[in-house]
C-alpha cells in the first residue's frame, strides 16, 4: 500500500516518510526528554518540522529497557497537551502508548496516529481505537519493558515476529479496522537481541504482511553502540547509516532523533535510486 489513512491525512508513502520523535519524559533513554514542557515541546517540533520531518511521534512514557511504567493522569496530561499544542502545526501527530485511556483521550484531543508497542494487545486497546479515523502503528515486542531485554528467546525472529504482527493485524480488522490505517513495526530492540535485530534489519522487508508499510525505529538503539562502541548521545552517524538501510529493504517511514541528518541521507538515496 503506498498510502497510510491517518486522522486528518492520506500520507502518500511513495516516498519514506521521516517521523520525529518528541519525548515528552523524564527518563528517554537518549537523553532528551522534555518533561512535559510544553513550550519545550513545541520548540523542538517546529525545529523538525523545519529540518524536513514528515511526522511527529509524541511519548509520555519512557519504553526503554528496564524502564518503570508512568501513572496514567500523568500520562494522559502529558500527551493530551502535547497534542493540543502541536495540532496547528499541520503535521500528523502520532502518541505512543499502550493505555487505552490514553489513546482515547489523545484521539479526543486530536491525534492522528496511535504508536502501540504493545500491538493493540492490552485489554481496550484496540475498542479504543476501532472506531477512529487514525492511523495505527501495530508494534512486535516480547515481553514488556522492564523485562523484556532480560532473555530474548526465538527460534527464527524473522519468521515469528512476522506472523505475531499478522495475526495482531486479523484482530484489527476483524474489529473493523481498514487495512489502510495500519503501519507494522518489527520493534528493535524490544524482547530482541543484537543478532535478532541486525537478522531483521537484513530481512526487513518479510515484515510487509500483506503488502501493508513498515515503519522502523533505530535511532540511537543499542543495537548501533554494540556495533560502534558508541554512546547513545554519539550515534547520529550509525542512526543515520541504519534509517537508509531500512528504506533500502523496504521501511516506508522511519522514526528518528535526528531528523535533520536523516532527511539528507534519504535525498542522496533517493538521488541514486531515480538516476539513470
């Protein structure tokens, strides 16, 4: 499918699309969380929307390794004022959480996607989101944050989290979602080892259930330090290097920190691919 139907938008994903990511925590584990600032907030998106970002994904809730889950008010709050501070900007606004008193207040505030590293597993979730017009990220993850880095286990990764994600997507249209809303997140990093996400990186192109887009988060992960020796902080350059192999196998959009260095990696890709 080469168009995402997403709240106030059609996204042609023709072209990969760049998604910012804007942390609204306290904890991200980059190191650039916003504490619910909110003109904070509305700095560094119009700062992205500026260096080119096709997207905005806000998150009230730190999804890092090990990390301890939010209050829900406190959640809610955060991710409602986000969304109605950033709402006139223009730009699709995507809310990650899983909670699905979250995602309905989001969707009353005016989001346009709901990011879901859970899937739309959580009891609510997907009645939460059913009835919308938003789009849907539908996320794989092995266990849940705080342990689920613990003891990754798969017999083939590849294989098993493409039919987890095709099976999550029976579900949301058995609901009567429209395949047409939904993007497929493999989710790196979450319940995955190193090998397991450089094997899915290689592959990424399996996880296209259906012919529906895919979405990849790599930025800054770990899954880069292990390789380089480098710091989350120092990771702009393999972020980079890992958003354009993604697109090269497939990935529609791509979810960063950097959307600056980002968005002129993809413009030499996309240069190189159309040249004659």
């Amino acid at each position: 499918m080469t168009t995402l139907l997403c709240g106030r938008f059609e996204l042609d994903l023709s072209a990969p699309r760049v998604m910012a990511i804007i942390n609204l925590t306290d904890d991200s584990f980059s190191g650039d969380g916003l504490k619910g600032d909110t003109t904070a907030v509305l700095r560094q998106a119009e700062k992205a929307l500026e260096e080119g970002a096709d997207m905005l994904d806000l998150g009230a809730e730190s999804t890092r390794p090990g990390s301890d889950p939010v209050p829900e008010a406190k959640e809610t709050d955060r991710a409602v004022a986000a969304v109605e501070a950033l709402r006139p900007l223009g730009i699709p606004l995507s809310v990650d959480t899983m909670k699905p008193a979250v995602m309905r207040a989001a969707l009353a505030a005016g989001a346009d996607m709901i990011n879901d590293i859970a899937g739309f597993s959580v009891p609510g979730a997907v009645e939460a989101v059913a009835g919308s017009a938003c789009g849907l990220c539908v996320m794989h993850m092995q266990g849940e944050p705080r342990m689920m880095q613990s003891a990754p286990r798969y017999d083939d990764v590849v294989v098993e989290v493409a039919e987890a994600l095709a099976a999550r997507v029976r579900s949301l249209v058995a609901a009567g979602v429209a395949r047409g809303r939904i993007v497929l997140d493999p989710g790196f990093g979450f319940g995955k080892n190193v090998a397991h996400n450089y094997s899915m990186l290689k592959h990424l192109g399996r996880f296209a259930v259906d012919g529906l887009p895919v979405l990849a988060g790599l930025s800054r992960k770990s899954m880069l330090g292990a390789v380089t020796g480098a710091a989350a902080e120092n990771r702009l350059i393999p972020s980079v290097a890992a958003a354009v192999l993604a697109v090269e196998r497939g990935a529609r959009i791509v979810r960063v920190h950097d959307v600056a260095a980002t968005v002129d990696a993809l413009k030499i890709w996309r240069a190189c691919v159309e040249a004659t």
